[in-house]
C-alpha cells in the first residue's frame, strides 16, 4: 500500500503568502514547505537547500515541485533538479513569472536600470534590503546600491492601497520615478493549478 503523500510544493519563502492564497482559493490538496526568504542574499545557498529538502521528502510524496525560478544561482539550481528529475517555476526570477516573460522583458527593455518590487518585498524591504544590505547601519551604502537605478516597478498580486502607497514611498525613499502594475499571481498560478490538477510531471513514480 502506498502511504506517500499527494503533492509537495518546495518554494520560496517569498512566495509563502501567495501559494498559501491560491490553495485556499483552489481548495488544491497540496503540502507546502518553504525555505528561508533570506537565501536571495546568498543564492549560492539556495540549491543545496532545494536538494535537502527534495532528499528529506521524497519517500513521503509522490509528486515534488519546486516554486523558485532560477534567482541568480548561476544554473546550480537547475542543475540540482536535473538530477534530482524535479521541476521548478519558468523563467529567471519572480518578476518574470508575475510578469509574464514578454510583458518583463519589455519592462527591462524600457528601462534596464529598475528595481523590482513584489508584495512581498514591499512588506519586508526595511528588513531584507535595509537591513539585508546593511544600510541601516549604514546610510552611505544606499548610494552605492542603488547608483545606476532609474526607476522602481511595483508588480502587485494583490490589490491594496496600502502596498501601493508603501512601494510609492519607497521609490521616494530612493530618489527614483515610480510604476504600479497589477500582475496578480501569473505564471505562478496557472503552472501550480496545472500542477495540481494533475497533468504536469513534475517529479513522480
């Protein structure tokens, strides 16, 4: 008798909320584990972390999904999940899968010096920016990250005022112009609900 599990998702911390949101929404019979938000600030830590975590679940589902994109692991990720034969979220980070990749590519395009802004990022920026990159103990090093930015793009998956108004400030903050675009959950949503209807391979015996 099989005792497995349906359907784990590993992801992203900062994609908890969302993919939290959509089960609720879809009534979808999936497990969620995520890992810790702050691996982006060291992304060569995010594959070994993805490769425990398939390691440590594997006998308990049959089917292993990963909700990151590739998020500036230099191919180390994709090449974890190649051979662990598990597969991930398109394209090269959030912004893209939210986005969609024609609409952020003409974004990049546009504009290539734009900071990039999530719901999530919006809520926790004082902590993984501010304090991620040391300029709350720092002020100075402000100007050095963000010299060669231009512009913030607010890519929203929720619609609030309340985050608007904070991505607003931000750019404020920044001394750079500001962009508001209502992504909702993108290519986020339609490759889970694929998912978990069932029709994608994802990693299953």
């Amino acid at each position: 008798m099989d005792t497995r599990r349906g359907i784990l998702i590993i992801a992203c911390g900062a994609l908890a909320r969302e993919i939290h949101a959509l089960r609720e929404a879809n009534g979808w019979d999936i497990d969620i584990k995520c890992l810790a938000p702050e691996l982006h600030n060291r992304p060569q830590r995010i594959a070994p972390a993805v490769r425990a975590e398939i390691r440590a679940s594997r006998d308990g589902y049959r089917t292993i999904f990963v909700a990151y994109a590739e998020c500036g692991t230099m191919g180390q990720l994709d090449q974890v999940l190649a051979e662990e034969g598990v597969e991930r979220l398109p394209g090269a980070h959030c912004y893209e899968f939210f986005a969609g990749t024609q609409t952020f590519a003409a974004l990049a395009d546009a504009e290539p010096g734009t900071f990039y802004l999530t719901d999530f990022l919006t809520r926790h920026f004082e902590r993984l920016v501010i304090g991620g990159l040391g300029i709350d103990r720092h002020p100075e090093l402000a100007e050095t990250y963000f010299r060669n930015y231009r512009k913030v793009v607010y890519l929203s998956q929720a619609h609030s005022g309340e985050l608007i108004e904070r991505a607003q400030q931000i750019a404020s903050r920044l001394g750079l112009s500001f962009e508001h675009r209502f992504t909702g959950y993108g290519q986020l949503g339609t490759r889970l609900a694929t998912l978990a209807r069932g029709t994608a391979p994802a990693w299953q015996t």
